[in-house]
C-alpha cells in the first residue's frame, strides 16, 4: 500500500459533512420531482382547457343517470336506451 493511500483511509468522516452532502443530493431530486409534477399539471390544465365543449345530454329512462343522445346503452345501469 503507497503512502497516499495510507493518508487517505486515514481520514476521519465528518457525519457534518456527509449529512450537509445527503442533504444537497436530496434536495436537488425534490426539486426535479417539484419541476416535473409542475410540467405535468400544466399539460393537464392544457388538455382540458382544449377539450371538447360539453355534449348535449338527456337521461336515462331505468336510473335517471346522464347519457349522451347518441348512446344505444347507459354507461350507469348498462340498459338498453329507447330512441325516440
């Protein structure tokens, strides 16, 4: 073993030192995890705010549920809707 490394194992580790460098680590992925919810949410907000006006709906004969007019079958009770 060469002196450098003897010096090198020789070194004491601060817990001060180590806790202040775990800290940096950490914070730095909370903060890409932060930056990466945020993009997220945005691109959600974007995609509804695009979205489709609302269709007209009218009501399920059987459960009173909301279905569009152009369904065969309610999505809430699965019967079989009457057109008119």
């Amino acid at each position: 073993m060469s002196d450098s490394e003897a010096k090198e194992e020789e070194k004491p580790v601060k817990p001060e030192k180590v806790a202040e460098d775990t800290g940096k680590l950490v914070g730095k992925g909370l903060q890409k995890a932060w930056n990466v919810t945020k993009s997220f949410g945005k691109g959600v907000i974007n995609t509804i705010d695009k979205s489709e006006e609302p269709k007209e709906t009218t009501t399920c004969p059987h459960c009173s549920a909301s279905v569009t007019p152009d369904s065969n079958f309610c999505a809430s009770c699965g019967k079989k809707l009457v057109k008119k």
